[in-house]
C-alpha cells in the first residue's frame, strides 16, 4: 500500500509526514539526530498493515520548515505534542528510533497524557558515555554492521537539514539527561535493542528498563542500530504484540 504524504502545522511551522492507515490504533515515529523520517518508512509500511501508522519529519529536518535556530530536545517535543492535538491523535503510541527516544521521552513526562504508550529503539545517549569522542566512535563501529542502502538516505537527510542543524541535534541528544526522566514516564514502555548495536549497549538497555517503572526490554538477535530499518517486519510485530497487552 502506498504511503500517504501530507503537510501538517506545529507551533506555526510546517511538519511533513506520512502515513500508512491500518485498521489498529495509532502509532507515531520519532527520527533520530540528524536525518528524517526517510529511514522509518519500511518500518511505517509493515506497522500499517495492523495499525494507523505515522512518521514526521521533525522542525528543521527532511522536507518540514526549517526555523531560524535549531530546536533543543525540548521543543522538538512540544512541536510533536502540538502536531498531535492538531491531529486529533488521542493518547498514540510513541515510537522514537535512537535520538528519538529523547523527544518521545521528554514530551511524555512533560506532556502528560498525550501518549499513551512509549517504544524505545536504541535509546540514547549512553550516561556512562556520554562524550563526543566515544559517541563517534560507538558509531563507527556500528556504521559496518548497518545497511549500505542507507548511505544515501542519511547523505539526503543531511543536505536537508545542513551541517549547523546535524551538529546542533547531536549536541542536544549529548546535553540530555534522559536517565533522570525516565523514571517519571507513567505509561508502559517497550525498550528495544539490536543484538549487534555498537550504540546501545547492552548495560544501557537494561540500565534504561530498570529506571523505567513500566519498562520491558527486547532485544532482537544479529541486528545494528537502525532496527527499524533492517527488521521492519520484525519489528513491527514486536510492537503489535507489545500494544496488544499494553491496551
């Protein structure tokens, strides 16, 4: 089934988006540092075929408007909690893939009640290793295991954004605690971790469940960081079964 594309508002700025509309409740991506919703599209595919399924491209990022500065984890997530009123999507499940983990954990604390539920895929960023040399270098270990299809998708996502917003995302998911918001998050939350991410270690994943008072954690054998984008069928499962005992 083809995807949807629309152009909706969020705090007075244009978000694009996408959607594959299934017959089950409504699940909402978040993208990571950097890039779009474009490595989340196979993964929208496979989870529309059970449920509303949806990726935005967050302010500044893909094809939505850019703002003058770039926007902290902060208003990114009042920008997706605007964008979800202004969409009439009661209570969805959140999806963040990575940095997007961020955003949908912040906007969860911060905004009560307009999740329902939350997936974590590779949350970031590691506390015990939080600097920007060990985070380049998580990432060149994990960038051999992940696919080489996504080299042009993430060359597209950063001409798109340009090299002060790509550098100001990554500052802002280094900056972010997200350790100490995690547990004030109330809804239930599956955390999952590939197998062979270089990222997410497998001390952070637990580490992440644990502080999480409604926490669960999968971790999908033989996979990188980009799980979305390696196992959309995989995981799209994984969510359904997630959301039919978290509803």
């Amino acid at each position: 089934m083809p995807l949807e594309s629309l152009v909706r508002t969020a705090l007075g700025m244009k978000v694009a988006v996408w959607r594959s509309q299934g017959p089950g409740p409504p699940v909402v991506c978040v993208h990571g540092a950097g890039v779009s919703s474009r490595e989340l599209l196979p993964f929208v595919r496979e989870m529309g075929v059970t449920h509303d399924a949806w990726s935005l491209d967050l302010p500044g990022f893909g094809r939505s408007e850019k703002p003058r500065a770039p926007l902290t984890v902060t208003g990114l997530a009042d920008a997706v909690a605007d964008w979800l009123a202004a969409s009439e999507l009661r209570r969805p499940c959140l999806l963040g893939g990575s940095f997007g983990c961020q955003v949908a954990v912040d906007l969860a604390v911060r905004h009560p009640g307009a999740a329902g539920a939350l997936v974590l895929v590779g949350p970031t960023v590691d506390a015990r290793a939080r600097s920007a040399v060990r985070l380049v270098g998580q990432w060149l270990r994990n960038s051999v295991r992940e696919s080489p299809r996504m080299m042009p998708l993430n060359v597209a996502d950063y001409l798109d954004a340009g090299p002060r917003r790509v550098l100001a995302s990554f500052g802002a998911s280094m900056r972010d605690r997200i350790e100490d918001k995690l547990p004030h998050v109330t809804v239930p939350v599956l955390v999952v971790r590939g197998g062979a991410d270089r990222m997410v270690s497998q001390a952070w994943a637990e580490e992440v469940t644990r502080l999480l008072p409604r926490g669960r954690l999968v971790v999908m054998e033989g996979l990188p960081h980009m799980v979305p984008y390696r196992d959309p069928r995989g995981l799209a499962r994984e969510v359904a079964a997630f959301l039919e005992r978290a509803w």
